[in-house]
C-alpha cells in the first residue's frame, strides 16, 4: 500500500500534530480497532513483519564485535591514559548499541522462536551487559501495555522525578521539596542510570524473577569485568574507567529514552483504543539512517508502538504508511527534532517542578 492510495490520491504528507515547540494536542478522534486491522494488514502487505536474517546477523555481529575490541585494545594502550578514557567512552558508547539489541530480541524481533531470541538475550543482556533480559522484558511489556499511564507505565514510575503535576502532588513531603529542582537533578542522575538498570535487575532477580542461568550470567559480568580493568590498569584507574563506561552508557540511553514519551499526552487524557493510545502518547525523532543508528531505531517511537515486533530496519518504510493513515483518521501524528524532542521533555519537567513549588508557596 502506497502513500497516494493511503492518501486519496495524492502524495500529500502533511499531517496533523506540530514540527517542533509543544507536544499536539488529541486528534479529533480516536480511530478504532477496524481502523489498525486495516493498517496492520497494510503493513503485513508490504512485508514489513518479516524477519529480517541478514541484517540482524550483520548487526549484531558488528555490534559484539566493536564492544569486544574496546576491551582488547585496552590492553595493548593501557599505557596511554588518553586511548585508556577514550576507550571507556567507546565502550560505554558501543554497550547502548548492545542494549539496542537486547531491546529488540526482547521483542522478538530477530528470530521467529521466542526461545531462541530469548537465549541470545541472555548472552547480549545478562553476561555482556550484567542487566537482566527478563526484567527488561517484563518491565518493557508493561511499559507498552499502559504507555504514559502514571504510576501505572513503569517508565514513568521513579523515585525522586514525577512527569506530571498530578504525580507530583501524590508524593511524600520530603520528595516534593525535591521535585522542584528535578529539571536540574535529572542531568545528574542521568550519569547513574546504567546502574540503575543494573540495581533494578537484581532486585527482580532478589525477587524470584530472573532464573539461575540468567543469575549466573550477570554475577560473571560483574565479577570478570573489574578483575580484568583493575589487572590491566590497576584499582584506582580501572574503577575509574568503569565509571566513565557507566556514565556514559546511562548518559546515551537517557538521552534516548527522554525523547520517547516524555512530555507527550497521558494516557488518560487521550481517546480509548489501541492505535490512538499508541500514537498519542509517543513521538517521533526526525532525521536520516544516521539518526535510527544512533537511536536503535527508536527515533521511529510511534510505528514501534503499533508493531513491537517490526524489526527496526522496517521501521522507517512503516512510517511512510502509518503517518498518512493517522492524517486521515483525524489523530495527531508529533514528530519534532531531536533538540525538539529534549526541549519537549526537559519543559515538561520545568512545568511539573515549578507546579511543586507554586503549590509549596
């Protein structure tokens, strides 16, 4: 199904919903579950659902590979402090590409059985990068199940920042206070969320979650991975480049996460139904083959949405049928720059820190 038969005709691909500043507002329906049968099978015609072998084989192999050879390299440059840190910072680079994939094997999107994307999962996510697939999944699939429900979303669900004036009010005393300053804290924080993903992933697993391979796979990373930094570089710097890695890892995938669904509507003030719930609460990154690189593909937020499984390579060809498909439903389709996307949700949490301390005056 081409644009023009999507379209009435034409190749018209304006839509509704706004090119940068503030997140849309609701279109003017939600279109209904006949209405995403119809595009889904516009997709499934097109072939967009299928595997996709050969991409995902150079992908990944590339990927394990890139991430390896920071580490081998390491050890024939660990006398050149400079290769040292710049190496902790392409590693911490190259394991947010390695996340990409165990995102995407937690979506079935690279092999048909579900057991067999589950085991490289293990492999990519647990033993490489010491963070629990099963706890990825499981958190991921509520995540796109309720997405920008408060408190319900897990995306949404932290400790010390709200996304919503609403949330905020609902907090402890002493957690308000903080609020007001989220907008500032949050560029600090975002240094430590690798660990984060890290601390979460074992209390799944304190929890009963995460089973004994899956266990036995991270406590390795997390044993192997030091003696190796601390041995080739000795205590001091070896800590001190696993915390450039880190920072830098968490930096990447808040950078990437943020410019998702944050400041983009809740889900209880959009339209019942699947397809309007997915597409208003998400937003699209514009930009080229570079962008979906540096993005995992994620900069294409709404068609993942609507197709979880569609491996990411098919995203962008999706995004040609879905955009125009939400023209004519009447439902907003937000796509913005990047900047756009950051500036979106970095005033989103002005707006709620600033609803704190108006509340608190």
């Amino acid at each position: 199904m081409t644009v023009s038969e999507l379209t009435g005709g034409t190749n018209d691909t304006s839509f509704v919903g706004a090119e940068g500043g503030r997140a849309p507002t609701v279109g003017a329906r939600s279109l209904k579950s006949a209405d995403f049968a119809l595009l889904k099978r516009y997709v499934l015609n097109a072939h967009l659902l299928d595997r996709q072998p050969a991409y995902y084989t150079l992908v990944i192999s590339l990927t394990v590979a890139g991430w390896a050879a920071t580490l081998v390299l390491l050890a024939y440059f660990r006398s050149s402090p400079n290769l040292v840190f710049s190496l902790a910072i392409a590693n911490g680079i190259m394991s947010m590409q390695l996340a990409f994939i165990a995102h995407d094997l937690g979506h079935n999107e690279v092999f048909r059985s579900a057991g067999a994307n589950r085991r490289l999962g293990l492999f990519v996510a647990n033993l490489l990068l010491g963070a629990s697939i099963r706890w990825w999944a499981d958190t991921h699939n509520r995540h796109h199940a309720q997405p920008n429900r408060m408190d319900v979303d897990p995306e949404t669900i932290t400790p010390l920042w709200a996304f919503s004036p609403g949330q905020a009010a609902a907090r402890p005393f002493a957690v308000r206070r903080l609020l007001r300053w989220q907008h500032l804290t949050i560029c600090g924080a975002m240094l430590g969320a690798g660990l984060g993903v890290v601390a979460a992933s074992l209390s799944f697993t304190r929890a009963g979650g995460e089973r004994a391979g899956g266990m036995s796979l991270m406590a390795l990373h997390w044993l192997v991975l030091p003696a190796v930094l601390m041995g080739l570089l000795g205590p001091t710097t070896g800590l001190a480049w696993l915390a450039i890695q880190q920072a830098v890892f968490g930096s990447y995938m808040t950078i990437v996460s943020a410019t998702n669904h944050m400041g983009m509507p809740e889900a209880g003030d959009v339209p019942d139904g699947f397809l309007a719930r997915q597409v208003l609460t998400a937003r699209n990154v514009s930009g080229g083959l570079l962008l979906d690189l540096l993005c995992g593909g994620l900069n294409h937020q709404i068609e993942h949405h609507l197709f979880p499984s569609m491996p990411r390579n098919r995203l962008r060809a999706a995004r040609r049928l879905v955009r125009p498909f939400c023209q004519r439903g009447g439902v907003a389709y937000h796509e913005t720059t990047l900047l756009g996307a950051l500036h979106e949700g970095y005033a989103e949490l002005v707006t709620v820190a600033r609803s704190v301390s108006l509340a608190a005056a």
